[in-house]
C-alpha cells in the first residue's frame, strides 16, 4: 500500500480495517515491525507486511535501484558510495534504531556527504538491497533499522499477511522468479481489479514486458472482460455495487485512486473530472461515491477537535447525504495528523 504521506497514510489504513478509531493498533504494528514503511514497487514509500517484504524486494528491489541510476550519478553516488554508505548505516545502527537526522550525521562524521538530495537516495538504496528499513516510531519522527533484525532471514510466511500488495492467496511462503511474478499480479488484481495491463506495468513497477509476463503467469487464477479497446482483469466477475450509497474518504496517494495509469478516467463520472492526485483551491484529498470521483475534503484541527470540510459539486441526495455524514464521522474519530 502506498504510504508516500505517513499521516494520512495510516488513515489508508484504518479504511481497510473493521474499526478506524483504533489508532494504537495500526500504530502498534508499524512499532513492532508487522507493517514496515519502506521503498518498494516503485521510487516511493510503501507499506508492506513484513512477511512479504523479502520477495518484494527480491523482485522490484534492483529494478527500483537500477532506475535510480541517472538520479545516482547527478547526485555523485557511484557503486563504491553506495556501498560504502551503506555499511555506515549498518554499523550507526547496530546497537539499536536511528532516526534519520541521526544516521546523516554519522554519515557526515564519518566525512559522507548527504547534501541535497544525497541522503535520500543513500537511504533509498540501502532499503531496496535488503540492508535497512523502518524501526519504531520515535515519537513524531521515523527510525531506521536493520532488515535482518526486523524480518530474519526464513521468518514469516508470505503467503497469508494480506496487509502489503494484497489479500494473500499463494500456497508459497517465498515465491521465487516466475512464481512471485504471478502472485504479485493476482494480488494486484484481487485487491485493485478491474484493471489493465498497463495499469499493472505502471503501479508494480515491472515495466510492459514483464508486466505481460505476469499477467500470463497468473491468467488461471483470474477472470477478464473487454469494453471498447480495453481488456479489464480482476479475480472474479461477480463484482456487485453496494445496496445503499457508500462514500469514503480518500487521502490524496490513496492505492484507490493511485493505482492506475490508463484507468483512471474510469474514477471518473458526471460529478467529478478533475484530475488526481492533484491540489484544488486547498483541497488534496478526494471524496468517493461507490468507487468514482465525487468532490473533495480537507482537515483542519484544534486542541478540542477535528473539522471535515467538503467540496461537491451538485446537491446529493437524502440517502447520499446520510453517507456522508457517516463517512465524516468516521473520519473525525481517527486521530488527525496534527494530533497524533
């Protein structure tokens, strides 16, 4: 899932949950190391189940580094560099986890620079080779630790954890070259189908080819239909909208509004075209209405309390209305990211 904004991101996933006022549970497993907040997939942050971090990375990790290459040598961060810095962060952080102004000062004592854009990167690239990733929160600020000490080497089950790329649904523990392609696709359509190919290359990172690649792997374990130029893929056909109104509240890098490269015209609909993610007269997150662009929403908080304000362009109806203010209700009781 993707966590580019900490904050709002947690709120991504009290959505998913049965109850999203038990901050301290979703908190409490970013803590422990359940849920690891970490490059993967693509150049941003993700949050995934530990017991599936190891063959993500295994799979997307040299494609994300390799693409940072350009990026690498602007910065002036050759293979000798990186290496080295990354050792630098293992030895700051081998009697316990460091934020990450902690680690650039050891990085800079140990005369590293981390001007600019330097740390970043330095940081990015040890995550995706396996070194490091996210430690507990210390207080408003996150830490960095060692992989091996959070995820060791053979724990865990990667099958089952249904927290990361999707509900989990392979009998491997470790799926491995032609067998973590397709898991990552069937997870992928599971969870965010009816999708495309495309959308697919684009959000897991793999590029077309590979991309049709996996998708021909998982072909078995997924249903398709075609409309107009398109060939939509998703895990059954028995999707079905919901007997009443349903409108969610959607931070702005949401996986159910950024997953999708060709099919995002698709969220769109007679109340909403706008395009997203993207910053309208103040407002960043958006409103949706069974599954498509409805307005949008923004917080604003105080010591006593937490205001939703929204933005709809056309008058909703009695029972659309009640959904709102379900839906806003449920948001204010989860703790904004002024309080937390």
């Amino acid at each position: 899932m993707q966590a580019q904004e900490h904050a709002y991101a947690r709120w991504s996933i009290a959505q998913r949950m049965r109850s999203a006022t038990d901050f301290a549970t979703i908190q409490a497993a970013l803590d422990d190391g359940r849920i690891l907040r970490t490059h993967v997939l693509r150049p941003t942050w993700h949050y995934v189940a530990a017991t599936d971090l190891r063959w993500l990375l295994r799979l997307s990790g040299p494609r994300v580094d390799a693409a940072n290459q350009t990026r690498h040598r602007d910065l002036g961060l050759d293979a000798r560099t990186l290496n080295r810095s990354t050792d630098l962060l293992l030895e700051a952080i081998s009697d316990g986890p460091l934020t990450r102004r902690e680690l650039t000062a050891h990085l800079e004592q140990r005369g590293l620079s981390t001007a600019g854009q330097r740390a970043a990167y330095i940081l990015m690239h040890a995550e995706l080779t396996g070194a490091i990733c996210s430690g507990p929160m210390r207080a408003k600020q996150q830490t960095y630790t060692a992989l091996d000490a959070r995820v060791p080497v053979g724990a865990g089950t990667g099958a089952g954890a249904g927290t990361s790329a999707g509900a989990g649904t392979s009998a491997d523990a470790n799926p491995e070259g032609e067998q973590a392609l397709a898991e990552l696709a069937v997870r992928y359509f599971s969870s965010r189908g009816p999708a495309t190919l495309e959308d697919f290359a684009w959000w897991s990172g793999l590029g077309m080819r590979a991309g049709r690649q996996a998708l021909e792997l998982a072909r078995p374990r997924l249903a398709s239909w075609q409309h107009e130029d398109r060939t939509y893929w998703l895990r059954d056909d028995d999707a079905r909208l919901p007997a009443r109104p349903r409108i969610d509240l959607v931070q702005c890098y949401d996986e159910l509004i950024i997953s999708y490269s060709r099919s995002r015209d698709v969220l769109q609909g007679p109340a909403a075209t706008f395009k997203i993610p993207a910053h309208i007269a103040g407002f960043w997150h958006v409103l949706m209405l069974n599954g498509r662009l409805l307005g949008h929403w923004r917080r604003s908080t105080s010591r006593s309390d937490t205001d939703i304000e929204t933005r709809i362009s056309h008058t909703l109806t009695q029972p659309e209305q009640r959904a709102l203010a379900r839906a806003v209700e449920r948001c204010r009781r989860f703790p904004s990211p002024g309080r937390q």
